[in-house]
C-alpha cells in the first residue's frame, strides 16, 4: 500500500480532519454537479421507482480547502448525500476512506456499507 502524500490530503479543516487542496474552480464544479445530481434524482429517479444508487470513485475525505484562501468546501461524498438515492457508494484508497467514515459519521444517510476500497 501507498503511504498519503501531501497532495493527497494536504491540510486539516476545521473539523480536525484531513482535506484535499484545491483551486477557485471547484465553485463551479461544486455548482454543475449539484445541478447534475438535482437533475437526475428529481427527472430520472421518479422513473427508477428511487432505486437510484449514487457511486463515487475516487470519493476523496468529503472536504476541500481552496488554495491561499483557506476557503473550505464540501465535497462530492458530503454533498450527494443532501440527494435521494436508494443507495451511497464511495470509493477510495484506505487512507481516505478512513477520514471519509470520520467526517460522515454523524449523518443519519451514512453506513458502513457505503464505503468500499480501491485496489491499487
């Protein structure tokens, strides 16, 4: 197994917890993918009786921290579960699910079975 690096998960947040780095354009990504997920729980999910299931590879620790701004922003794992899917599914490295399973802990749509590894 790899060890983390700093590209990786760079700083703590204000939980306490790891996070990635990133840069201004995650706001928009943050933005497309919201719209993305409202899209498809609201039109295609009434179609699929909400047997939707949402998969996250590469989930990453659930938070970023914008680079110079010290900004912090949630990410993709945290903000799919604010959307009605049947099932969560996150993938990463060991490292980062560990941190993920910390921050996502408390939320009443989280478990266990939402977490899987990544083979490297």
């Amino acid at each position: 197994m790899l060890p983390m690096t700093q590209t990786e998960l760079g700083t703590l947040a204000s939980d306490g917890l790891p996070a990635r780095l990133t840069g201004q354009w995650v706001h928009g990504k943050k933005y497309y993918f919201c719209r993305y997920l409202d899209i498809m729980t609201h039109g295609v999910g009434r179609k699929w009786e909400g047997k939707l299931a949402y998969v996250d590879l590469f989930s990453g620790p659930g938070r970023s921290i914008v680079r110079g701004s010290q900004e912090q922003v949630d990410g993709s794992p945290v903000l799919a579960l604010n959307y009605e899917f049947s099932r969560y599914i996150f993938v990463d490295i060991p490292e980062v699910l560990s941190c993920l399973k910390k921050r996502l802990a408390g939320h009443p749509k989280f478990s266990r079975d939402c977490i899987h590894r990544r083979r490297l």
